[in-house]
C-alpha cells in the first residue's frame, strides 16, 4: 500500500506522516523537491532526527546543493525505492508539498528531450507568455511560472501541438495507492504561513542562508527556493531585510494557491480539514479512511 500525503505547508503533513508509519508499518519517501538537499533545514521545515522516532526516510538530505538534481532524477530514485519496498512487502507513505514530483513518481510521466532547448535569458517571462498564447490560444498554464511558460514554448515550436496534448501522466503506475490532502481555510492558511516565517527568521534562518552565502556557494536551490532567495537578494543589498520578510511570506502563499491548483487538478485526492485544535482527530479520520480502502 502507498499512502500519498499532499498538502500546502504547514497543515501538519510530518506530524500525520508519523502517526501514519506507526500505524501502518510503514517507511516515508519524501516528496519535497527542497528538502532532497544536505543542509537546508530550517527554509524547507526539514523534520528533525528527534521527529522522525526512528522511522526511516529515504530521499531526504542526500543531495549536495551544488549538485544538479532533477524531477527525472527524482522520478528514478523514488521508483526504485517504491520497488524495492514493494518487494519487501512494506508499506510506504509519500509525504510532501511538491505535487509534480508526486506525479513523476507515481503517474506514467514520460520526460521529453527537446531539440530546441531555448532559454530566453533576455526576454521576460510575461513576453514569453505573450509569445506562446500567440501560438497555443487554448493553453491554460501559470503565466508567472518562467519554467513551465519556456518548456510550453521550446515544446510547441518543436512539435507544432500544444504541450496540453501530451497525455503523459495520466495513468497511474502504482495502483495500490491512496491520496490524502490536509487542508484549512484560506484564511487560516496564511495566517499559519506568516507564523511560519516569522519563526524560521527566529530559528535562525538567515544565518543558515549567510553560511552558503559567505562561502560562494550560491546555486540554484538558493535562488530559487522561497526562503533563500529573498534573502540572497537582502545579502545582495537589494532589497531590506523587512522587505525579504514580507516577500517570503508572499511567495509562500501564492506558492500554497499554485500547490491547492495542481494538485485538485491532477490527483484524485481525498481532502481532509485539519483539526488543530485537537491533531488527533485528524489521525483518526485519516486513518479510518485509509482502513475503508484496504
């Protein structure tokens, strides 16, 4: 049995993984395209040894920052994990934010190798859009998403059909699988990020950035994940570090509307809402879920 455990961040996603494995007898994939690398810890709420009570994780703090890794990589790892823990008769629960890695592991998502590999450094991310609705009126794609918006385009021009006809990913590979999505209201949900953010900064958080950041280690994980690089661009006297606050709390809640989106469009998933007040209720509705699909 696999057990999917979705949601945006801070609904309490580590705690239930935990509950979860105890109960079922289960090892934790990890989900979370951020937490694959050594030593970001406090930015991506990297749970602690002391948390994990002795469950094994695997795909966790394995992956140096100044090396490339890949949903295709990803899609590798976790499948030969799956595999082989399938093969053990062990049941697994994958736990994380990052709805396309979830997809990549577990859906028939083919990667394609486009001959046309244009990046478009000087044009602007609402050109490029611009650009390729021009081509694919019907394409419905996150217009602020400079990465996807670039590999629509490369795709289209290469193929002259729109990436949206590409049915990879739609099946899924692994059939004993079940999805679980903790949510809360909007409003709760922010009020939860910005707490959030403000105790990462009090954790410590701008240190642990200042570490990579005085030792020229400044790669792409840093500038692009939410939390790291807002504050390369304070370090970088770009911005105040008020202003790096803010934003973070910002593109922390955009990123958490993208998440709900994706994942309500693409996975079969049965949403829970999160009782905070008393987290064992949510155990217990989720786990007698689960126990009527076995």
């Amino acid at each position: 049995m696999i057990i999917v455990l979705t949601g945006p961040t801070g609904v309490g996603k580590t705690k239930l993984s935990i509950a979860l494995a105890k109960k079922y007898q289960a090892e934790i994939i990890n989900a979370d395209a951020m937490q694959v690398y050594k030593d970001l810890n406090i930015g991506t709420a990297k749970i602690t040894e002391e948390e994990k009570e002795n469950i094994p994780h695997h795909l966790l703090s394995f992956i140096n920052i100044s090396t490339p890794y890949s949903i295709y990589n990803y899609q590798k790892d976790a499948r030969n994990i799956i595999d082989k823990l399938e093969k053990d008769n062990k049941n697994i629960i994958l736990v994380g934010g990052s709805a396309l890695y979830i997809k990549a592991a577990l859906y028939n998502y083919t990667f394609h190798n486009s001959k046309i590999d244009n990046t478009y450094e000087n044009v602007s991310t609402e050109k490029l859009y611009q650009q390729l609705k021009k081509l694919d009126q019907n394409i419905k794609i996150d217009q602020n998403n400079r990465r996807r918006v670039v590999r629509a385009l490369n795709y289209y021009l290469e193929n002259n059909t729109s990436i949206s006809e590409n049915k990879s990913g739609d099946e899924l590979i692994y059939k004993n699988t079940i999805f679980i999505g903790l949510t809360t209201p909007r409003e709760n949900l922010y009020n939860i990020i910005n707490k959030r953010v403000d105790k990462m900064i009090n954790d410590g958080l701008l240190e642990e950035v200042k570490y990579f950041y005085d030792n020229s280690l400044i790669t792409k994980p840093l500038l692009t994940g939410i939390g790291y690089k807002e504050l390369i661009s304070y370090l970088n006297q770009e911005i105040s570090l008020e202003e790096a606050i803010n934003l973070i709390k910002k593109n922390s809640r955009n990123y958490a509307k993208r998440q709900y989106t994706f994942m309500r469009n693409k996975m079969n998933i049965k949403w829970f809402d999160v009782d905070f007040n008393n987290f064992s209720n949510t155990i217990s509705d989720v786990s007698n879920y689960i126990d009527t699909l076995r």
